[in-house]
C-alpha cells in the first residue's frame, strides 16, 4: 500500500506568517507588529490592518516574487528527505493559486526539498488530491480545510500545524504538531 506524506506549504513547510509580518512592518509601517498577533487566517479580519493595507496586501500575494524570499519552516526540509530515504512520496498540496506554480517549484528546490509532486488546488479540493489510507497522512494549518478532509477521508492520518491563526480550535480530528520533525513513522 502507497505511503504518502500530503504537505500543505504557507504555515507548513514555510514561514509564510514571518513573510507577512516583514512585509507590514516594512511597507505599512507597523514595527510592533508580530506573528503572534495574526489572530485570524483571513487577512481582512486581521484588526491591526486598514481596508487600504489589506487590499495592498492581497495584491502582494498574487506577485510570485513575494514568494521567492519566504523562509523555510525549521527542519522542514530534514524531515521531508527523511521521510523520503524511507520510502514516502512527498506531495505538496497549496492553495496557492496555478500562477505561483513555477516560483513555488523553483522554492521548494532552492529550500532543498525533496518530493514527489506539487499540486496547487483550491484549499477545499485539496481532498480530491489526497488517499483514503491509514498509511497516509496530511498536514496543514487551516483547521476549515482539515474538517473538511476528515469527513471525506476518514482513513487519512491529520496533523495541524500549530499557528497563531489555529489557536482557538480544539481538534479532535488532528494532531497538533509545533514542528514536522514530531511526526514519527
């Protein structure tokens, strides 16, 4: 039986929360500003932030080069090529959107990352895309899209991915993990 690792990658395998944060404080200048207060996983709802700020922000997203600076999550790396020498496929599945595909191929290299395949899907499809198999599992930081994928892939091992933007979610349905290197197979 098939031994896949499912990854999602903003919140994962990268730091994307930091990304943000740099990039208010540098741009709307906001230096007290800190990872710890994203609150919410949707950008609008973020207080801290104006209409104005938020639709600048928006638009910084949809720019590949936003993505090319990112950092790598701690380990992240070391645990997927791991996984791998043991014999598990390594699919990362995002939701970011099929124009980022190039910059988050050339990323995920650059970082050192070793895979199988990347999949960009709508954060809800992401279950189209994942096995129904007690030898599999997906991590990801968005509790919505876990629920989701619990209910259609009872089978499928969840891990979260502990956030400021989870902390209010109880889960049970998931493991909460801090970093990829907890995940023992």
């Amino acid at each position: 039986m098939e031994r896949i690792a499912y990854l999602d990658i903003d919140g994962v395998v990268a730091n994307t929360g930091q990304a943000v944060i740099d990039l208010v404080r540098k741009e709307f200048k906001k230096p007290w500003v800190r990872v710890e207060d994203i609150k919410e996983y949707e950008i609008p709802k973020l207080p801290w932030l104006t209409e104005e700020e938020v639709e600048r922000l928006l638009i910084r997203f949809g720019d590949p080069e936003f993505y090319y600076y990112i950092q790598p999550m701690p380990e992240a790396a070391a645990a997927t090529a791991l996984w791998y020498k043991k014999g598990w496929q390594i699919v990362f599945v995002t939701a970011r959107p099929p124009h980022l595909y190039e910059v988050t191929l050339y990323w995920l290299r650059k970082h050192g990352f070793v895979f199988d395949s990347l999949i960009m899907s709508p954060p809800f499809d992401k279950v189209n895309h994942c096995a129904n198999h007690a030898t599999c599992f997906l991590v990801e930081d968005r509790p919505d899209v876990l629920y989701h994928i619990a209910t259609q892939r009872p089978k499928l091992k969840l891990f979260l991915y502990d956030q400021p933007w989870n902390q209010a979610i109880e889960l049970t349905i998931a493991t909460r993990i801090r970093s990829l290197t907890e995940i023992e197979l």
